[in-house]
C-alpha cells in the first residue's frame, strides 16, 4: 500500500496538545498538481481532513491499552476506543470549517494537526452522510471539555 499526501499543513501550532484546538486557523497547503480538485470546496461550511500523524509512535505495550491523554483519572482503555494519535496506523480525521480556498490554499478553522502534518486526502462534509445520532461513554465529554 502506498499514500501520497497530496499536500501539508501549515499551523502555529508546532507540538501535539490535547486541548484549545477549536480556534486555531490552519492552512493547507495542496500540491499544485491536485490544485484543481479544490474547485467547489468554496460552498462547504466543513470539510473532513485526513492527515497522517507523522511525528506519533506505536508501542504495542505502551499504547493498545491506555488511560487515554495518559489522565490518571480515566481507566484504561483500548486504542480503538480512542482518538489518540499513537495508533498503529497514524492517520488523523477531522471535521474542519473551512474559512477560505484561494488558489492552492484551504485555510480552515480547528484542525488538531500540528505544522507540516502530510495531509492524504479532504472529503466535503455532507451532514447526510457524516452526521448521526451517536451517544458516546461519559469520560468522552470531560475528555472533550478543552479539546476544541
């Protein structure tokens, strides 16, 4: 299997943080080959960005079980319960507002990519196809208190 990113993020933030994600204004940068495939992006609110996790590691010991964002006050859990970014395959997926396309560039709202993040593919977000009713355990909503 091979991915080729066909662009890169540029954002402020340089570091992995686990909150105050919500405000931060990114730019993804596409290659000016895939430019084109932009085109209509404009009319979306959101689209959803997959990223992989480039500066993330993978420890089977250390990682398929874990108190998630490593909080003493959560059990532990597996990683296929979780978000983290220490994954077995590091790919990231968020729903992003979009703020602007001009040219090559998609400057967005709350991405939680850090700088230079390979970004491997952008699909529009389509409340039919990505919005659902879904319920999540209680710890994901104090998790979630500062993340975006």
């Amino acid at each position: 299997m091979n991915l080729d990113p066909i662009g890169y993020v540029w954002s402020p933030v340089t570091e992995g943080l686990d909150q105050d994600w919500g405000n931060v204004e990114s730019e993804i940068i596409i290659n000016e080959a895939y430019a084109a495939g932009l085109v209509g992006l404009e009319g979306f609110s959101h689209v959803i960005v997959i990223f992989y996790m480039h500066q993330s590691s993978w420890s089977v010991g250390a990682d398929l079980v874990r108190r998630p964002q490593g909080r003493i006050d959560l059990k532990p859990i597996g990683i296929f319960a979780q978000r983290a970014k220490h994954r077995p395959n590091p790919l990231g997926i968020t729903a992003v507002e979009v703020i602007s396309v001009v040219g090559n560039v998609l400057k967005v709202r709350g991405l939680d990519a850090i700088d230079g993040t390979p970004v491997l593919d952008l699909k529009p977000y389509f409340p039919a196809y990505d919005r659902r009713d879904a319920h999540t355990p209680a710890w994901v909503d104090d998790l979630m208190k500062n993340y975006f």
